[in-house]
C-alpha cells in the first residue's frame, strides 16, 4: 500500500519499534514525524525528528499546528 501524500505521527519513534514503523512508513511514501524524547538517527528524508514530551499538552498542540501550517 502506499502512502503517498500521507502524514504520519509515531511517539517513541526514536528507537527499537518505533523506529522501525517510521523507517517502513516512509518506505512507502508516507511524510514521518519521529516524536520522542530522545535523539534518534534515520537517513531517510521523509522522517522528521521532533523532540516532543506526549504529557505536554501545550508543547502536543505546537506539533499540530506545525504540521498543519506546512
């Protein structure tokens, strides 16, 4: 299936399973954003790195009007 033009969002996307649904996600087409804490490392352009705490409701409401105004 491909995802083209599709948007996607993982939490915890830095590392282990998480990463790995964000590296096939964008496999398929998808634009990723990779929210965590921590620093992760993808080679692939279409995975955006977001350094994103998913208590934080203010900082949660900043990502989605980003994401959306682009």
């Amino acid at each position: 299936m491909r995802l083209d033009g599709k948007i996607a969002v993982v939490t915890g996307g830095a590392r282990g399973i998480g990463a790995v649904i964000c590296e096939k996600l964008a496999e398929r087409g998808a634009v990723v954003y990779s929210c965590d804490l921590g620093a992760g490392e993808f080679t692939n352009p279409n995975i955006k790195m977001v350094n994103l705490n998913v208590t934080d409701r203010e900082g949660i409401a900043k990502f989605v009007e980003n994401v959306k105004n682009q």
